[in-house]
C-alpha cells in the first residue's frame, strides 16, 4: 500500500513505491491532489499531457517517479495515458490502429493468462492490464491510447514446467514477436544506467509502433534497381563494421550506422558492386555474453546472428541522433540507408537468422520473448529429453519454423521489410534449420519454403539460403522450388584448394567455374542459383587466407576451439605478420588469383567487405564478438598495397559486369567455351586454360596456373580480325596487373609464372 508522506515530518516518497490499490490508474488524480496538498511543498507533483505523447508521470523534485499498476483491466482510465479498456479482438497479431485506440494481440496456445504492460520512455512500468483470450490469442484494446510512442511488453504465466516443455517466467516482462518496433539501450555496447537495476523481472527490450507519422517519402522518381540475380555482384558487408573506425571520415555519430553505410554509397558504386548483403539488422542483444562471468563475457556481438525480433531495425546501428529520437527514427533512418543505396544502383539484401533466436540453451537460459511466451510452439525440444532444446542451428535452440503459427510469423516479418522497407532480397542464415519438423527429422517439402516460394511478393525477390546446418549439408539439393539460389560451400572449398597448389582439383575447378552445373543443372535451375564466394563472414579474410595456416582465435575466450578448422588457406611461406618481400609479392598474387577466378566463373559472385582493400583480422576465423580494430574495416588511403589491390578489385568486377561471355542465364554448351587442356586426369596437373567464346562481345582467353614453375601456355587462334590483348597479369606489377582495354602484343604463346593467373580479350585489329 502506498503511505502518503506526513505534512509534519516531511517524508519523502521512496524509488520504485508502487501503488497496489484496486484499479489504481483510475484513483490516479486524486493521488495527484493529494500530494499537492503535502504542506511545505516537499513533494512536487505533475502531470504530463502532451499532444502526441502518453506519458503521464508523479514525479519529485530529485527526480523519482512513481510506478502505478493496475491489476485488473479497468472499466475506465483518465484521460493522459487512455481513455478505456476493452476485450478488443485477436487479429492482426502486435499492435494494431483502431478507430478507437490500440489493439493488442498476442499468440500462446499454452498459456493460463497474459498482462499487457505499458512504460515510459524511461522504460518505467505504469501501467498493467489482463488481456481478454480468444483461442490461442490473448488480446485487448486500449481506447485513446496514443498511435505512436508507446512502450510495451507482456506478462505470460501459464501451467506446467520444463517437463511439460515450458519455460515460464511469469514475472518477466517479455517483448512481442510481432512487434514492430524495438526501444532498447541507447549505445552500441554501452549498458544503459538503467540496466543496472531492473533485475531478472524487468526487460531491455519493449516494443514499440508507429501509427501516426506520414508515409515515408520515397520520392516521385525512385526506383528499385531491378536487377537480375544473373547480373549481380553482391558485397557481404556487416553494418557496424563497415564505417566504425575513425578513418571512415565520417562524423562520430554516424560511425558503424545505417546512416554511415548511406554515406558510403559512392565508395560502394565506384567499387562496381551492385548488391549489398547486410549482415542481420534485425534487433538483436549484442551484449548477450555479459550476462554473467563466462569466457566470453568480454566480447561484444557485432555480426548479430542472435535475433530477439524479427520485424525491428537494429536500434543501435542507426546514428546517435536517430537512436536519441527512439525507435521510429530509427526506421526512418534504415529506409534513409535503402533509399540511398538504391538511388547508386545498389540492391540491399538483408542476411536474416529465422533458424535460431538469442534465447540460448536451458544451460544459460536468456528468456526475453518466444521461450516466456509459448516455448512448446516457438521451438524445437527433444522429444526424448524434455529438458533439452533441439540444437541444429549450433546456438544452443532451433526455431520451430515449420510449425504453422511460426510460419505465419516468419511470413509477416520477411514481406513487412520488403513493403515497408523495400528491401530486395533475403540470405537466410543456416537455411536446412528450416527444413526440419518439429522434432528436427528433414523434410522434403518443408512448408515455410514452399510457401515463401509460392508468396505473391516473396517469390519476387531474391532468395538465398545457407543451404547447411550442424547436421544437414544440401548444397545443390536445397528444396527451391526453382527459384532458390545457394551459397555454393563446394564452390569456396574447390577454388581454394587448387589455388593454392593441392593436387587433384583441376576438375573440380573447372566445374566451378562453369557454373557448378552438377550441383545446379536440374529442374528450371540456372548457373546464377550457385553464389559463387572465396571467402565470407564466416572463416578467414582473404587476405588471412593467404597469410595464415592455422586460425588465431584465442582473444575470442574459447581456447582457440571455436572457429573452422578446414580453412584450406596456405600463407605462402610465412605464418602471419612478416617483411620477407617473396611471401609479400606471393600473396599479393594469390589474392589477386582468387578474384580473379570468381570473376571469371559461371554464376552469381559474391566477396566480402574489407577484401578488396586486403582486410585482416590477425587470422581470427570467427570474429564475431570484437567491436575493435581487429573487426572495424580501415579506410586508410595511400598504403600504396591497399590502393593497388582496390584498384584491381574494381576493374576486375567491372569488367566482369560488361562482358557479356560472364554471367551466362544459361548452362555452357561446347560451342560456348574450349578447354586447352587434356589433361584431366593427372592428379599433379595445376594448370588450367579455357577460351569463352562470344560472337558480338568478343572471346575471352583465362589460364591458371598453381604450379610452382612457369607453364608456356600455347594461345589459339584469335576469332577472324581480331587480337589478343592482354587484360590480366597477376604476375606483373600494379598498376600492369590490370589494363583496361587490353595490352597489345601478345604473342603466340605466354609465359604464365608460377602462382599466376591471366586473362587475354580478343579485340577488332
């Protein structure tokens, strides 16, 4: 009960008091009279009504506010916060506008009985009411409530314990799958004072909607890019990363943003890249390691493969200014990054994690959402074992996506970023998760695949799935409906092993570089469903690959267990840092080598952020958890090695993009392209050349050699009236390595040296 200071002694009320009388929201006024009355004004009272604002606060001089909850739904409210309660409706489910007010809707076939818990922008609970329950939906409808602002959460409490497959927490407050928008801490990786004190009962993360700002203005002559999946070249780039160091140039406040990516738009277009795909920007807890003392709890998430929603933009990746402003500031600033992005010609593709949240295992159990709501339906349990997660997706849980309520979910998320953020595709993160049923057995036809394939909008976008998970590999069998492209795992594997020099890989490379057609040649599949990569976020940079034979995990608290194994990487005679001018020179080639045999293959290519500038994370294969220099890409000019290697990157992938001999729509046929070499079954032959022919672009001439002696490679004839020019010499000094236009002069037959690669254009005498 509350105790009303006494005018004689001058009491002052204490933090965190909360009213418990019955439907004490409705008494609220007189509460204020009260303490207005309090003689030698000790406390000072107010009470705020703002157009557009709901906040309706008690406050003292030094600050302290007092919590009013309210434990059983209302008949009527005061004006300030809303007007009534009433049963509302059970769909759409998250928040919805009425003519009235706020609709609330909730999904949990399990539970006993849901609260609707209302705060301040403080993230301060004022408010609690019992939703109304129709089927496996609790609802409730609060009319007056304001369209925008507005911070919110669930109380779920429900019968039975883990042997039962549930794991309430009826005293936490839990976030709204469906909630459109997320108000969390306001810094990237910086706790909030206010996360000091909330305790195991209170919740970061609220949700949040947007009812009353305007359209947003995407202006009267934007248009999406539209490009094919045939024609693009994809950068892999995690936001945070990208534009965090102070060599970005950017302003402090736009470092590591959407905004910061926005700004990068004209790097990324001169760069010749046509699609961007962002790492997960989905809200996500990138402190999730410091929850308690662990080996990793000094590590800072900054890739985000650890949702706790699926429809919110990432708060703290957009700038200070936009964060400061909450959550719908946010969403405008990532529609800001889109908008930018596509006026550049650049496609964004957004890599998102529907396989498993950052609820974590029953071992260091992290309940923040789905596993406090309805555990049994959002996630997979061991049917054996009940107190045990299904754990496919190596995170400890596995998203029950084929289940029909997560499927809808699922759904809803993917088509709101495509409308209300105009995204252009999806990567799907350890996509074979969401093959599985409910008990994790694969399915041939997995229902959420075949209806995101058969979805009017969703079939219209890009869709690439990591077609693995910890115990399924479907590389070239992921279900796909024919539309389906795939991370190409066998692709990186081969190419990096005959690069390097292993024996026994010259066919395996030659079918990857003309497009995988054992993997893809099936059904409607084209050579663009393979996503052709060298490296990704996963493994080694480029230039680690190179530089290293063994991954340096250590600063990663694990031992050094964490992380691949199977890098195929070689580091050229020297591990790690060195001045040994020969290593240098050999792994300049190399890198060079490898981009250029995925710009020269049949098939969809994708490199990384950081690689074209030879990016290193001091061999650190799985960097995931360092908001450092080791992650932040450096923007640095005039390092001679790192303008070289960006120049070549960029001519390569232009050129690529011009030639119409490269990102074929259709399998190769014999006429399309000539092998120069016999010898396919000598397993110590690591000498490739291959002529691709077009009639009106003209035929393009490639040899590989991962001999460690030169090869004097015999040319054939040039097309009538035409020459060979050489375009690249991975072999010869910058800027020689690349020519635009083509070197003539070429003779008869070229000296390709060891570690080297060539390209030859026949152009018009």
């Amino acid at each position: 009960m509350l105790q009303l200071p006494s005018a004689s002694t001058g009491a002052t009320l204490k933090p965190a008091t909360v009213v418990t009388v019955p439907c004490a929201i409705h008494y609220l006024s007189r509460v204020v009279t009260l303490l207005r009355n309090v003689e030698g004004s000790v406390l000072q009272c107010t009470t705020q009504h703002v157009a557009n604002s709901w906040r309706q606060r008690l406050g003292v001089r030094n600050g302290r506010r007092l919590a009013v909850r309210a434990h059983a739904a209302p008949a009527t409210a005061p004006s300030g916060l809303y007007t009534n309660v009433e049963a509302g409706k059970p769909h759409p489910l998250g928040p919805s506008k009425t003519h009235r007010g706020v609709n609330f809707a909730l999904f949990s076939r399990h539970a006993k009985s849901t609260k609707l818990c209302l705060f301040d922008e403080d993230a301060q609970q004022i408010a609690e009411i019992e939703c109304r329950r129709t089927g496996d939906v609790f609802h409730v409808e609060l009319v007056g409530l304001p369209g925008a602002g507005v911070r919110y959460g669930f109380k779920v409490a429900g019968d039975g314990g883990w042997d039962t497959d549930h794991r309430w927490a009826p005293g936490r407050v839990l976030l709204d799958p469906y909630a459109p928008l997320v108000s969390g801490r306001r810094k990237f990786g910086v706790r909030d004072a206010v996360e000091h004190f909330k305790g195991r009962d209170g919740s970061l993360f609220l949700g949040s909607y947007d009812f009353e700002s305007a359209p947003y203005d995407w202006g009267s002559d934007y248009r999406r890019p539209g490009h094919t999946l045939n024609d693009l070249v994809i950068y892999e780039v995690p936001v945070r990363c990208f534009t965090a160091d102070a060599s970005s140039g950017l302003p402090q406040q736009q470092r590591g943003t959407f905004a910061g990516l926005a700004a990068k738009a004209p790097y990324l277009a001169s760069l010749g890249i046509n699609a961007v795909e962002l790492l997960p920007v989905f809200e996500w807890d990138e402190l999730e390691f410091r929850r308690s003392a662990n080996p990793r709890d000094h590590m800072t998430n900054v890739w985000g493969y650890s949702h706790i929603n699926f429809f919110a933009p990432m708060s703290r990746l957009a700038s200070s200014s936009a964060a400061g402003r909450g959550p719908e500031a946010v969403a405008r600033e990532f529609k800001d990054m889109v908008k930018s992005l596509h006026a550049h010609g650049i496609e964004v593709i957004l890599d998102v994690v529907y396989n498993h949240t950052a609820e974590a295992d029953d071992k260091d159990p992290y309940t923040l959402s789905f596993r406090g709501i309805d555990n049994k339906t959002y996630y997979m349990i061991d049917p054996e074992q009940h107190v045990k997660l299904v754990n496919w997706s190596g995170c400890g849980n596995t998203v029950n996506a084929n289940n029909p309520t997560v499927t809808q979910l699922i759904v809803d998320s993917l088509v709101r970023w495509v409308e209300e953020y105009h995204v252009d595709g999806f990567r799907f993160d350890l996509a074979s998760c969401l093959c599985r049923d409910e008990r994790g057995r694969p399915m041939a036809a997995p229902p959420l695949i075949r209806t995101i394939s058969k979805h009017p909008v969703l079939s219209q976008v890009k869709l690439i799935a990591e077609p693995w998970d910890i115990g399924m590999y479907q590389v070239g069998s992921f279900p796909n409906w024919d539309i389906w492209a795939e991370w190409n795992g066998r692709y990186r594997d081969d190419m990096r092993k005959f690069i390097k020099g292993d024996p026994g890989m010259k066919r395996a490379f030659a079918t990857r570089l003309a497009g995988s057609a054992d993997l893809y040649n099936n059904h409607n599949r084209r050579p663009y469903h393979s996503i052709n990569f060298i490296t990704a976020h996963d493994g080694f940079s480029l230039y680690d690959m190179v530089s290293y034979n063994e991954k340096r995990n250590d600063a990663n608290g694990e031992g050094n267990r964490d992380g691949t194994n199977d890098n195929f990487s070689w580091n050229c005679g020297a591990e790690g840092p060195t001045t040994d001018p020969g290593v240098t020179a050999l792994r300049q080639r190399q890198i060079r080598n490898y981009l250029v045999a995925l710009m020269m293959s049949q098939g969809t290519p994708m490199i990384v952020s950081g690689d074209e500038v030879g990016k290193s994370h001091g061999g650190n294969n799985n960097w995931y958890g360092h908001d450092t220099a080791m992650a932040h890409l450096q923007w640095s000019e005039g390092e001679p090695q790192r303008d070289e290697l960006l120049r070549f990157t960029s001519e390569l992938i232009k050129f690529r993009r011009s030639h119409s001999a490269l990102g074929r729509e259709h399998f190769l046929s014999p006429g399309d392209i000539t092998w120069h070499e016999d010898n396919w079954h000598n397993d110590e032959s690591r000498f490739l050349a291959f002529t691709l022919h077009h009639r009106e672009a003209g035929d393009i001439y490639a040899a590989f050699n991962a001999h460690s002696f030169s090869v004097a490679a015999s040319l054939p004839r040039p097309p009538p009236g035409r020459k060979w020019c050489r375009l690249v010499d991975t072999n010869l000094p910058a800027p020689k390595d690349f020519t635009p236009g083509g070197n003539a002069g070429v003779d008869s037959v070229y000296s390709v040296q060891a570690y080297s690669s060539i390209i030859l254009i026949a152009k018009p005498l």
